[in-house]
C-alpha cells in the first residue's frame, strides 16, 4: 500500500467540511425542534389526515390516512406525466419531422412553434391555459356536445366512461396477441437469418392485434357499454355533468401546457436524431439496393434511435420534475397534496419535504439507471 | 399546338398550365381571404361541405397544374421546390396558408384595432379587443412590485449603471483586454452586489450575504500570493474561515449601518418584485451557479474517489428533484436547520436555493465539454509540467467551455425561465404580480392581457438570449 499524504488531504478535508455541514444542520433541527416541541417521526402517516382532495383515481377522503393522500397526490402526479408524454411524443415526433421537410412553409411553422413555445416559461403557459383560455369556455349547461357525447366546459371535459363485461378476457386476449406477436417477429428473424426469406411481420401482427380482441367480443362474451354524461342541475345556476368520466380543467390545462412545452424540446431531439445519420450510411444503403422505405426502417431509424432516445429521456424526466408546478392551479399532485396541505396541518416539515424529494429522487434515479443499461446496449462497440 | 393533358402537366403546354394553375391558386387564396377579412363568402350558394372544401380542391388543382420539373422557369421552380414538390405538401403548404389567412383578422383586432388604450379605468375596456389600459396602470406595479413609488428611480438607477459597466467589455482596448475575466468574474459581480446592497435595498437585507462575499474577494486577493502547491488547500479552508471571523466577530450591527446611505429608506425584499425582481434573481442565479458548477464538474472528473463521489450525489439529487421543491425546502425545511438567531431573508435563500439547483445543471454541461476534449490535450499540458490547477485553468477549460456555450446557455435560459417559481416562498415577480393584480375586484377579467404581455416580454428577453449564445458560439468556434 501507498499511501500520499497528497492524495489523502483534500479528501480528508472536504469529507471533513461535508460531515460538519450536515452535522451543524442537524443539531441546528434537534435544537430548534426541541424548542418548538415538535418530535421528529414518520408515525403521521398512519393517521386519520382529514381533508379532501378534489380529483382522486383511488377511493379517498378525509377519514384515510396521510399515506393514503400520499398515494393519491403520487397517482395523480403520474397520471399527469404520462398523458403529458404521450402527446408531447406525438407532437414532439411530428414537429421535429416537420422541421426536416423540405416544404419551406412546413419546416418554418414548425420552427415558428419551436422558438415560439420554447421560450415561454412554463408556469405562464400553464397560468395561461388555465385562467385565461379555459375560462373562456363556456358553462354546463351551454355546452354544445362534440361527437354527440363529449362536453367541453368550464368545469372540466366530460367524456363518456367505458364499461366492460368479462374485461379480464379481454385483456388476456390483449396479452396472448402481443405474445404472439413477439414469438412471430423472432421467427421471422431466424427464418431471415438463415433462409433469406422476409415474412411480412407487420401485416400479420396487425391481423393478430385486431382479431384476437374481436373474437373475445364474439366468443369469450366481452360487452361494452358506455355511460354517458348526463347534464343535472345542483342549484338554479348551477349545473354539473354527471355519470361518465370527468377531466378538471386542472389536469386539461396541465396537460395541454406541459406537452406542448415538452414537444418542442423533443422535436429538437428528433431533428438533432434524424441529422445526425451521416449522408454516407443513406447513400451506402441506397447503392446495395435497398428501397427507400428500408433505408429510412433498417439504417437511418436505428442509428437515429441511438441518439434520439436518451435525451427524449430526459425530456420525459423533465416533464414529469415539471408537472410539480401543478400545485400553482391546485391540482392535487404529489407537492400539492402532501408538500402544501399535508405540511400544512401536521407541521412536519423536515419529514414531508423529504420523503416528497425522495419520491421524485427515486423516479428520476431508476429512470437514469435503465437509461445507462439501455445506451450501454445499444452503444455501438468501438475497436 | 399539342394536345393537352390535363392530367399530366407537362413542358409543352407550360404557359397554359402556368396561368390555368397561378388562377385557380389565386382564386382560393382570394376566396379564403374575403371570408377572413371581409367575412364574405362568394361561395355560399353551393351545400355547407362542399362550400367548405371548395378552397382546398381549386387550389390543390391549381398547384397541380403548375408543379411541372424543370421548366426552366426559374422562380417557379423554386417555388415548386419550396412549397410544392408533391400532393401531399401541397396540400399542407395550403392549409398552413389558410391557416395564416385566417388568422390574421381575429388576432389584429384583438391586439389592436378593437384594443383600448386610451384612459386609466376599466371602464375605457368596452370593446372586444385587448384592454391595454389595463397594463398601462399596473405598469409600474408589474415592473417593481410593491416597491414605492418615489423610490423607483433607485432601481432604474442600478439597472442602466449596471448595464453601462456590464458593456464595458465591448468598448476596451486591446491593452485591456487581459483584464475583462478578472473584471466579469470578480469585480462586475461586487459592484454589482454594493449596488443591489447600498442602493435598492437600502436597508440589512443582505448582511449575511456580505459576510460571504467580502470573505471570497478577500481570500481571491490574497490568494494571488500564496505559493502555487498550497492553493488548494489555501482556497479550501481560507475562504470559509474568513466567513467564519467576518460573523463571529466583527459585530454585523457595524455593517448594517454600514448598508444604509444616508437619506435612503430601506426598503425591505419582500416589497420588491415585478420584472426587476425577475432580473436581480436572474442575474445573482447566474453568477453563482457557474462557479459551483465547475467545482462540481471538476470534482465529478476528480481523482480523489471520495471528492468524487460526494460531487456525483451532489449532482443527482439537484438534477432528480423539480424545482418547486428545492424552494419549498428552502422556505420550510432550511430555516429549522439554522440557529435560532441566525435569520436568512427569504430572497437571499430563494438565490441559493435556485444557485444549488442549476449549478447541479451546470456541472453536468461543463462535464460534458471536459470530456469531450480529447486526452492529448492533458498529457500535452501534462508534459510541460503544469499542474492540475495550472492545466485546467489554461488549457482545458477555456478550450471545454468553448465547445458547451449552447449548453451553458440552454441552462441559463432554464433559469430565467425558472424564476417565476419563486412564488413558492412568497416573492412576486412579474407573473406573480399578474397573479395578484388580476384577482384585483376593480380589474377582474383582463387575465388574458396581462399572461400575454408577460409572454412578449419572456420571449424577447429569452429569443434574444438564444440568439446571442448562437453569436458567441459561432465566433469561438475554432476548427481542431
């Protein structure tokens, strides 16, 4: 062993000013709590916590515990976050294609919503869809019907609420086709492999996706009904939708604000991704005779994939971190439910700030790990 | 004369398909417009539908008939080019164009020619445009916050000294040029400070703030003499030490006197607020960031394993936490972790709390430069015996820092965008303030004037931030 004064000093030293930092702010906490006569403890969770949430996708109210709101404002946080990804992917995918087209209109509206939405700060797009543009919808009962059944109002969007007989077949037969699917996409591969014969995949998992849920309708005796929402009135002016389901203008405004904010930073990803393919690789393709459609499929998506999808990631990571500032138009997430009202009646502050950070710490860690194991596989290996 | 087709636009008949095309494209343009402008609509003798579509169909037909290759007409086939090269773009280069069309009239009559402007009560708001005067009287409240009137001068004051000295780098001589880092990075930032400290404030606001910063220029001063193999540990423990002197026993009263000029009132930090708070923040954020996070992103690259593994936590858990709560910690958690005695104004632990969170940021975008850099550069720097400090300083990170100035940007631009966050711990700048005017009971329902004036004013201040970093990078760029 050799061991250099040199190489152990400034480590010493910074560990050193580390431990005494958080040694002083835990004594500083001891000091100040006992003062205060605050216990430190996590035992509040089992406690009735005795307020509502507005918007819950689990049964909730004031008689369940703190860890039960915990759960819903952690629910809806998620809900949010992937309703919002999924259309910030959609759009996101779209303009950043359209920013490649060679359509000068197309590519310079695409740009045009970029910069546009790119440099808004989000909490004033979400301020604004929620207290300028929603407010201008119209009330409950002057709502004009989209598709006969869908009311877009000031009060939420209501939409009609499926409801499903024998759902588990359904879902088996879901599941059995997708199984399918992947035992037929291998096949095709070592048939490719060592024949040289193309099956055509997407044709037969296409059949496979929509026949197997049919036959469970016709067969396994799967039915489907829907609830559609019906207009009631609470007072002389006052009027609510009931039955179906119901969206609070919260989440629309959330959701709206928050994809269109992600999408254009996933456009610039998708762009960055697709420019990224040398010429050579589409011009090498083209001159073994490939089509222009396995050009785009086997060489330019694969390798823009590589570079698309870890910062699309961390778009997503961003995303869900942001969808935090709901808690501005009091939709009941994480930070609402349990940083603001939760801290609020039990006064715990160290506990409930820290267990909310531990929360979204554990989210964007597990979504980092899986990133590195993903990039670490489809990393190209280099001689 | 050949026989046309009409199916097949071809060279032959280019003069005819040229004007057959140009009319039917003109003819939907024109239709559309009427109708957007002059909320006409010539077509409306034929069925809803049809009426609807008919646009589209005559002008997809007319683009058809023009979109011949090679024409030799030289602006036609660029136009073909640009906007025409198949059905399918030309049909979306026409909905964009009708799109535009359609929303010209709307939009103008709403920022303009039915806005008012005129006036100073909302009682002048009776049109359906925009209520400009809306803006017009809580200007100063959406520029200043709470801040008094009378003493709104001092803020004008500090920002046009502070933007005259921050210019100065434009306007040096060769001769001085060697000294604009020292300035940018020491003296602007402290001038900077006494202006914020003296002359907004008025008042203690910051007087632990200057502990610290009094501490650092003192220990930078000094350092400057210190052998260069004990500056390591000379900037480890020095700076903090004097820190430590300055508040323990130098009585603090003496600088709170010291932060008050006479005939100044204070003005305390929760009175500030509005754009100029969004600037203050903006700019100490800024400054503060970018230092931590080199140290961190040196420290990440370290040898040392525990100095590396104490930077890679640091990073991760700012990175893995929104925003919004770093600033609830700041505003609940942190004061219990203080002595009794010890007070922090919420603004100064807003900054550190917004500082950490983006240094975190910082660190991770300079990492990225460090490791861009190919490995010849240190063994070279290596080779002619410079040391860590000397080699970083010299050769990697102004070459590491060049290569990331989008990144570093992007962070910046993060933070400006992050700032109206601070309503978390209380602190109203400009969207806040919008917040609070438009729940006002005499100005109730002009919330949408008010988000889309602070909108222009974000994006100004954010495109033209972009744009800049786009110069900078375009003029550092250097081949390798």
């Amino acid at each position: 062993m050799n061991f250099k004064l040199k190489d152990i000093v400034p480590q010493l030293i910074t560990v050193l000013a580390v431990v005494l930092v958080f040694g002083f702010f835990t004594y500083n906490a001891q000091v100040n709590m006992e003062n205060r006569g605050i216990d430190f403890g996590y035992g509040f969770l089992s406690q009735e916590s005795s307020f509502d949430v507005q918007f819950s996708l689990i049964e909730y109210d004031g008689s369940h515990s703190y860890f039960r709101a915990y759960l819903v404002g952690l629910l809806n946080t998620i809900l949010v976050s992937v309703i919002g990804i999924i259309f910030a992917t959609i759009l996101g995918v779209i303009v950043g294609i359209a920013r490649l087209s060679p359509n000068y209109l197309i590519n310079q509206f695409a740009a045009f919503y970029v910069e546009f939405f790119r440099n808004i700060p989000l909490l004033l797009q979400i301020f604004f869809w929620y207290f300028a543009a929603l407010r201008a919808l119209p009330l409950p009962q002057d709502a004009e019907p989209m598709f006969g059944v869908t009311y877009l109002t000031i009060k939420g969007l209501f939409v009609p609420a499926f409801i499903w007989q024998n759902f588990n077949i359904f879902f088996y037969s879901l599941v059995a086709a997708i199984i399918a699917i992947i035992v037929i996409k291998t096949h095709a591969k070592k048939v490719q492999e060592t024949q040289g014969k193309q099956i055509p995949v997407l044709l037969i998992s296409l059949g496979l996706i929509l026949i197997l849920p049919l036959l469970s309708f016709l067969i396994g005796g799967v039915r489907l009904s829907f609830e559609v929402p019906v207009l009631k009135q609470l007072a002389t002016t006052s009027f609510i939708y009931e039955g179906g389901v119901s969206l609070p203008p919260e989440l629309i405004a959330l959701t709206l604000s928050l994809s269109l904010y992600t999408a254009t930073f996933i456009a610039e990803c998708v762009r960055a991704g697709i420019q990224g393919v040398g010429k050579g690789q589409k011009e090498a393709a083209a001159s073994i005779g490939l089509t222009p459609n396995q050009v785009l499929k086997l060489v330019v998506m694969p390798q823009a994939l590589r570079i698309i999808i870890p910062p699309t990631t961390n778009q997503y990571l961003n995303l869900t971190k942001n969808s935090s500032l709901a808690a501005a138009i009091a939709y009941p997430d994480l930070v609402l439910v349990f940083a603001g009202t939760a801290l609020m009646q039990t006064g715990k502050a160290i506990e409930i700030v820290s267990i909310t950070m531990f929360t979204y710490l554990t989210l964007s860690v597990s979504i980092s790990i899986l990133m590195n194991w993903y990039n670490k596989k489809i990393a190209i290996t280099e001689k | 004369m050949s026989k046309i087709n009409f199916l097949k636009p071809d060279k032959e008949n280019l003069n005819t398909f040229l004007y057959l095309g140009s009319f039917l494209f003109l003819i939907s343009v024109l239709d559309v417009s009427l109708n957007s402008f002059f909320s006409l609509n010539i077509t409306g003798f034929l069925p809803g539908f049809l009426s609807f579509l008919l646009p589209l169909i005559l002008g997809f037909v007319g683009l058809y008939f023009i979109r011949i290759e090679l024409s030799g007409n030289k602006k036609l086939d660029l136009l073909n080019k640009n906007i025409n090269t198949n059905n399918f773009n030309a049909v979306l280069s026409l909905l964009i164009i009708f799109i535009i069309i359609k929303s010209i009239p709307p939009i103008l009559s709403w920022f303009y020619i039915d806005a008012s402007f005129a006036g100073d009560s909302k009682d002048v708001c009776t049109g359906s445009g925009a209520c400009w005067t809306y803006i017009k009287v809580w200007m100063r409240r959406f520029m200043y916050g709470m801040y008094p009137n009378a003493e709104q001068w001092r803020i004008n004051l500090s920002f046009i000294a502070l933007a005259l000295l921050g210019s100065v780098g434009y306007f040096t001589t060769d001769r001085f040029k060697k000294y604009l880092t020292l300035y940018y990075v020491v003296i602007y930032p402290f001038i900077a400070f006494l202006f914020i400290f003296f002359f907004i404030s008025g008042g203690p606001v910051f007087f632990d703030f200057s502990y610290g910063i009094i501490a650092a220029i003192l220990s930078i001063i000094l350092g400057f003499f210190i052998p260069n193999r004990f500056k390591f540990y000379y900037f480890l423990i020095v700076p903090f030490t004097l820190y430590v002197l300055l508040k323990y026993f130098i009585f603090y009263e003496e600088l709170i006197e010291l932060g008050k000029l006479d005939g100044l009132n204070w003005v305390e930090t929760g009175a500030w607020g509005g754009l100029s708070l969004t600037f203050i923040i903006s700019f100490f954020c800024l400054i503060f960031c970018f230092p931590i996070g080199m140290a961190f992103a040196l420290g990440r690259r370290s040898g040392f394993p525990l100095i590396r593994y104490i930077s890679v936590g640091f990073i991760e858990f700012w990175r893995g936490v929104p925003l919004i709560t770093v600033l609830f910690m700041s505003a609940v958690m942190f004061p219990m972790f203080l002595p009794e005695d010890f007070f922090i104004d919420k603004l100064v632990r807003a900054i550190i709390a917004i500082s950490l969170f983006e240094a975190a940021y910082v660190a991770e975008v300079i990492r990225g430069g460090l490791q861009a850099l190919p490995r010849g550069q240190y063994e070279a720097a290596k080779s002619l015996g410079m040391g860590y400090w000397k080699m970083h300083i010299f050769v990697i990170l102004p070459q590491a820092l060049k290569l990331v100035i989008p990144g570093i940007a992007n962070t910046f631009l993060a933070l400006v965008k992050d700032t109206p966050l601070i309503f978390v711990v209380g602190l109203l700048e400009i969207v806040g303030m919008l917040n609070l005017a438009k729940t006002n009971p005499e100005w109730l329902g002009f919330a949408m004037e008010g988000y889309v004036f602070a909108a222009i004013i974000f994006w100004i201040i954010c495109y033209a931030m972009s744009k800049y970093s786009y110069n900078l990078e375009q003029k550092y760029k250097t081949d390798r």
